[in-house]
C-alpha cells in the first residue's frame, strides 16, 4: 500500500496541486454522491495516485469548492499531465456540470480494454484488475455514503485503491495494443473524451421509464407532479425517490387522489408533502381543480423519428442495400479479425449512422481504416457506404 496523504483544507491542496502539476502522469478517480443520499450531483473526494502517494483530497469540508479547488482543476485541464482514469465519462460529465472544468489528456484504461477486443466491454474496474494484475481489490464500500462524515479508514483504504492500481494497469493494456499495432485506436478514442460535455436535459420528464405506464394525454399531470417532487426533494436535499418513488409517480397519475384528505392518506408520500405548502399544491393536481398545460412540441432537431422510418419505395430500398452491405462487411470483419472487432466497429448503432451519415463522418479514421482494409481485401467497393445517404444530403 503506498503513502496515503487525506487533505481537508485549503493550504494542503493548493500545495499537494503544485507538486501534481509537475508531474508527468497521474492516476485519478472520484468518489460522488448521483441523488442516492442528497439531491442532485454532488463531488464527495478526489483521489490522485503520482506513483508513490495517494492524494485523497476532500472538497466536502472546503466553503468554495470550486474556487479552492482551482488549482487541481489546472492540473486537470493541463496537456502536459497524462490523467489515467477507468470508465471516465461520470466522472469528467461531473467536473464539467459542477465546476466547468474540461480534463485534457486522458488516458481511459476501459477504453484500453474495450480495443483490445478479447472479450465483453462492460468491464468493473475490479475485475479488470484482477484479470490483468492477479490482484483482488476489495469492493465493500462502493455504495457507502460518500459525503457523511469523518470517512471511516475503510472508506479510504477503497478510495485509494481505485487509483493505485491504475497506472500499472494502463502500461499492461497499452503493451498489448502495442503488440497488436492498435495504439492509434487508443489514441483517437481517448482524444475523443476530451470533447464529452456536460448538456443539461431540459425536460428529464421524458426520460423516465415510468412514462410507459400512462396515457398520452396524461402526460402534463406526470410532468408537473415529476416537477414538484424534484422541487421538494431539492428543498429537502433528499433524492426525487425518497419524495415518492418512480413507480408512485406513475400511479398517482392513473387514480390521482380527489381530495386533500386523500391526498393526505396516500401512501408512500414524504411526510412533508401532507403539510403547507406542499399538500395545497398537492391538491391542485386532483381531477376537479387540475388545469393541464399541454406539452410543447419538441424542437425539430431533438426529434427521434428513426432515419428509416422516413423512407418508403426507391429510397427505402436503397436503405436496406446499404444495410445489407454492412451486414456482410460485419461478417467479413469478423472473419478477418473476431466478432468484438466487428462490433466495435459495426454495432448496431453504428450501422444505423452509417446507413445515413455515411462511414467518412460516423466512424473514427481507425475505424474507416479496418473497413477500407476488409472491402479492399474482398473486393467490394468501400465508396459504397463512405458518403451520406443521398436523400440525406437533400432534404
């Protein structure tokens, strides 16, 4: 176990940033509470392995986080300092949503993994660790409420873990995309975090699961009661589901209470929604008072009308020669490579993007390269699928 340093104040951060900004190449992770004790997104430790120190450095005791902060936020953006990570985009989408900070120079070792292409994906940091180094980490406190404090010895013994392992285990899966020729993959796909960013969703509403279970035209009472219980939850710094649950919210839609009194005996509903205010507005969604404002169409470009769904005769069946090309140059990846590959490179999704926006503008240039290759090989012509569909490029 390496050197574990647990900085809470101001002076000892700035200073312990100063060292890691002379530093070629850090291990980081963070540690965050996502509406499971607290409302909202919240920042609970940030862990940096140099090589010989853990750095367990906790914003919870800071006043101004994001300004105390700031010089690990330096480090973070700066080039010159390689940030290994394992499955980073929780983590930067976090920094960006919180505190606009953009990490530069990452180093991702699932991407590593993924390109690797000798098994599933979906890799725990755990198991990878233990897969590549023969080490079994112990994941006990993974679901521990990060943000409660003093943190208990238990909780900083994990918290290093997940970072003190991340550089050897970065140099063992870039060996052997080495050995491969693949380092270029690795390249594109770790520049390409960079540039992930937090946007915020303006309607959640539409993402629930939930949504399913009612009527179209139930859709405003589900949006203005999702809408309220976010309100509280925040008023009450407690996540949306100890307000009421998903499934409640759904409920309360299809057999909404009539009446304050019931309003007042409805189950699984937070204490604080029977009491003023929140039981009077409460009782503005029952039937009698009710007033739906109907929901606005969404903008043209957030629409998600399938690209094959739009076409019909000659087009559409264009459409599906491309298809059916893609399908077989999947075939033949695998053939040429293995089924991971292929996936990687012809998965679904990406299929669908081809079939409209062309291979040139949907795939990364190390992508294009095995599908130039493998038509090349197969003499198929690759120009076939390179550009947009050409109704695309019409409407």
């Amino acid at each position: 176990m390496a050197d574990i340093q647990y900085l809470t104040t101001p002076a000892a951060i700035q200073e312990a940033a100063a060292w890691l900004h002379t530093q070629p190449r850090l291990a980081v992770d963070l540690e965050f509470d996502d509406m499971r004790h607290h409302y909202g997104r919240n920042l609970a430790l940030i862990q940096i392995y140099d090589g010989q120190t853990v750095f367990l450095l906790d914003p919870v005791p800071l006043t101004n986080p994001g300004e105390e902060l700031a010089p690990l936020w330096a480090v973070m953006g700066d080039e010159a300092v390689e940030k290994v990570f394992h499955s980073c985009k929780s983590d930067i989408l976090l920094l960006d949503e919180l505190y606009h900070v953009r990490v530069r120079r990452i180093t991702d070792t699932s991407v590593l993994h993924t390109l690797l292409a000798e098994s599933d994906n979906n890799i725990s940091l755990g198991r990878l660790i233990q897969s590549e180094l023969g080490i079994e980490v112990d994941k006990g406190e993974q679901k521990s409420n990060w943000l409660k404090r003093p943190l208990t010895e238990a909780q900083k013994i994990y918290a290093a873990n997940d970072v003190l392992y991340l550089l050897e285990l970065a140099d063992r899966l870039t060996a052997k995309l080495a050995a491969l020729g693949r380092l270029h993959w690795a390249a594109e796909e770790n520049r390409a975090l960079e540039d992930v960013r937090y946007t915020r969703d303006e309607r959640p509403y539409l993402r629930m699961a939930s949504k399913y279970r009612i009527m179209p035209q139930e859709m405003p009472l589900f949006r203005d009661l999702y809408l309220l219980r976010d309100k509280v939850a925040q008023e009450l710094d407690r996540p949306p589901y100890m307000v009421f649950s998903n499934d409640r919210l759904a409920e309360l839609v299809r057999d909404t209470p009539r009446t304050a009194g019931d309003w007042r005996a409805a189950r699984g509903l937070h204490p604080e929604l029977k009491r003023s205010p929140y039981a009077d507005q409460l009782a503005q969604f029952s039937p009698d008072n009710f007033v739906p404002v109907p929901e606005p169409p969404l903008p043209a470009e957030a629409r998600r009308f399938p690209f094959r769904r739009r076409l019909n005769g000659e087009k559409a069946a264009q459409a599906d020669a491309r298809e059916q090309f893609l399908m077989n140059l999947k075939t033949a990846v695998s053939q040429d490579m293995n089924s991971y590959v292929a996936n990687l490179v012809l998965s679904n999704r990406l299929i669908a993007d081809i079939i409209e926006l062309g291979a040139d503008a949907a795939l990364r240039p190390w992508q294009q390269q095995i599908l130039r290759e493998v038509t090349q090989n197969r003499g198929l012509d690759y120009g076939f699928i390179a550009q947009p569909f050409a109704w695309a490029t019409q409407r």
